[in-house]
C-alpha cells in the first residue's frame, strides 16, 4: 500500500515537472500577445501532444473569454490543471510566466539601457511569425469546428461584429450570443459528444477557490485603508488590476498606469520604457508587473518587489479558473450545453479570424517581404512539420537580414 501510494506521488510528480518544462519553452518562444500563444498551445497540447480535443480545446478558450484576465495564462493554468491537478496548474504558470518576468525584472534593475530587448528586425520578425502561427490555429479549428453552414455562418458573422466593436466587452457579448444561438439551432444529437476534461479539482474546493477571489476583492482596499503600508497598497493595486480587466494584457496597461505613476511609485518615462521592452518579450503581458515591481522608488523593489507584484496580478487567475473549472466541467455534460457551445466554438473561430487581421496582420505585414515571411512560416508549420519555436527562431533572423538588406 505504502509502494502504491509513493508511486502515484512520483508519477504526479513527474507530470508536474513535464508540464513546467513544456511551457517553459513556450514561455520562451510564444511571441505574438495572446491570440498567438493560444495558437502555439493548440499546436502543442492538441495537434501535437493530443492531451485533449479539439473541442474541448475550444471549450476551455471559450470559458477563458468569459473571465477577467490574461486568457492565454487561463488557457495554460487550466490545461495544467487537467494534467497534473494543482501542481500542474501552478507549473504551467511558472514556465509560461516567468522567463518573460526574469526578463523584465532585469531590465528594471539596469541590466539593459535601451527601450527595445531586441533589433527593430528581430522584433518586426517575431510579429510576423504570429501571423503564421494565428491563421493555422483558424485553419485547424475551422475545419473541426465549422463543419456546416450554419456555424459556418456564425464565425463569420462573429469576426464582422469582432472587427467593428473592438472592445473586449464586445466579445464576451459575441460569445453570449453566438451560445444563444447554438441552444436554439443546434437540436441535441448524437453526434454532440461530450469529450472529457479530467479535472481533479473538487467543487467544493472549487467554491472556496472562487469565495476566497470575492474574499480578497473586497478585503484588500479595507485592509489597504485601515493600516496603510507599501506592501499591502501593492498586493491591492495589483490584485484588482488582475481582477477587473477583461481582454487581456494591453486593457490592464490603463489600470496599472493609473496605479503606479500618480502615486510616485514609477515616474512615466520608466512606466513606458518598461511597456516597450514588454512588447518584445515572449509570454503573457501582465509580466510587466515585474518589471514595475522590480522598478518601485519605495521599498519593496528590486526582486521582492518584483515577486509581490508579479503573484499579485496572476493569483486572481488562478483563484478563478481553479474555482470555475469544476463547475464548467459539470455543465459541459449536458446535451444543451453541448449544444449552446456548439454555437459558442463557432464563434471563438470568427473572434480568432478576427484577430488574425487586427492587430496581428495590421501591425505586422506592412511591406511585401513580410507577406513573404509570414507565407513562408506558415508552410514552414502546416506543411513541413517543422516545430513552432525553431519556426519563430527562424523568422527573427529573417526579419533581422531582412532590415540589413532593405
């Protein structure tokens, strides 16, 4: 008894620890902001690795639209949490997150003295390559997922309204409605299977999870009033900028900036300096929480501050997919519910599409030898096979020779 149980904690282990280095390679090639990465998780964990399927893929993207926050950091902490339980969960969070904040945090330390991590042409190539990246995850969803007229129809009228409204609550409406129309449209048949998401996470531990995310919403800025301290007016900013902000890294930017530069924390030309070197780092944007940590004129700075800040505005995310899972994974059992996301999936794919032109297309292929990168990457991922990081490797050196030779 005593062999079995140390063998189910080794194998646990040894889940966890593949997680972590799995996406902590993808914490240091997945450029491209978060419609990018949750184009190289696809390739990953369901062309590639085949941990689940297509359409519970889309499912777990479709529930991380719904929530405020960093959607890639949801998609990943949820795909961890269905491999390895909760040591997975946080293990895909730290290899996804934390070589971007390494960066960052260096850079606020002084380690760097320029606006920019990168070349101009490196940086301009590892935009392009999102382009490739972006336009397979449409393709491959597409095929599996707009398999008639009908949610054919619903992706293609969810990219127009996506492309028109471009605010992140616009999306979230899409979603609502695109699930709408799926529950009224799409009759429960055989062919709306359910595809598990094994999830270990108890509902019970589940409503404590989101009870605790409510808990500290309200409790922080009481705390924050009633004993004023550095460190908790930090943990307080921070957290409610991790808490309120729905479409991802660039809507907190306002939110943060509000926080840190009228209160003298950051002065405004190291809060933007700080943005740009963001930009060219891979991995989620909220790690620009440790460069700001990193960058505080009081104390906590440095890596504390770097750390306290960092784990401020990604615990929210943690505390509310961990919480939501168990009860989503409840509801997706259902033939109805099946049935309403067979309209919501649709939809994620118009909302993709959407992105692919802007900002991903728009702010990267701007002359013709982009178009010729981006063409070629894209060859490079659905034809040749060949592994997404050496792809993006490989259009950063293009995109370097290319500014030398034009």
């Amino acid at each position: 008894m005593l062999s079995t149980v140390s063998e189910i904690k080794t194998d646990a282990r040894d889940r966890a620890w593949m997680v972590f280095l799995i996406f902590l390679r993808l914490g240091l090639t997945s450029f491209g902001g978060p419609i990018a990465h949750l184009g190289y998780f696809r390739t990953e964990f369901v062309t590639r690795r085949r941990w689940l399927s297509e359409r519970s893929y889309a499912d777990v993207v479709a529930l991380c639209q719904f929530l405020p926050g960093p959607a890639s950091s949801q998609v990943g902490i949820a795909l961890g949490l269905s491999r390895a339980g909760f040591p997975g969960g946080l293990a895909a969070w730290a290899g996804f997150t934390l070589p971007s904040a390494i960066m960052l945090a260096l850079f606020a330390l002084g380690m760097s003295t320029r606006g920019s991590a990168f070349p101009a042409g490196v940086l301009h190539g590892l935009t392009v390559v999102a382009v490739a990246v972006v336009a397979q995850a449409v393709w491959g969803m597409a095929r599996n997922l707009c398999t008639d007229t009908t949610r054919v129809s619903i992706a293609a009228v969810s990219a127009c309204i996506a492309l028109v409204g471009t605010n992140a609550l616009s999306q979230v409406g899409v979603i609502a409605i695109a699930g709408v129309v799926g529950l009224v449209l799409f009759k429960p048949t055989q062919d709306l299977t359910y595809d598990p998401l094994p999830i270990s996470v108890d509902r019970r531990v589940g409503a404590v999870l989101l009870g605790l995310f409510f808990g500290l919403l309200i409790a922080l800025p009481l705390a924050t009033a009633a004993w004023p301290n550095q460190t908790l007016a930090m943990i307080n900013a921070f957290y409610r900028a991790g808490s309120l902000v729905f479409g991802g890294g660039h809507v907190v930017l306002p939110l943060l900036q509000a926080a840190v530069v009228p209160n003298g924390w950051v002065n405004n030309e190291t809060f933007l300096a700080g943005y740009g070197v963001a930009q060219a780092a891979p991995g989620p944007l909220f790690t620009f929480a440790a460069f700001l940590g990193a960058a505080m004129k009081l104390p906590p700075s440095g890596w504390l501050g770097a750390s306290v800040c960092l784990v401020a505005i990604f615990a929210p995310t943690f505390l509310l997919v961990a919480g939501v899972l168990p009860f989503w994974e409840q509801l997706r059992r259902s033939v109805r519910t099946q049935a309403a996301l067979a309209g919501v999936n649709a939809a994620v794919v118009g909302l993709l599409l959407a992105a692919l032109y802007r900002p991903i297309w728009t702010s990267a292929i701007i002359k013709p030898e982009d178009f010729g990168l981006a063409l070629i990457a894209f060859v490079a991922l659905m034809f040749w096979k060949l592994p997404p990081w050496l792809v993006v490797l490989g259009c950063g050196v293009a995109g370097w020779l290319l500014s030398l030779i034009f």
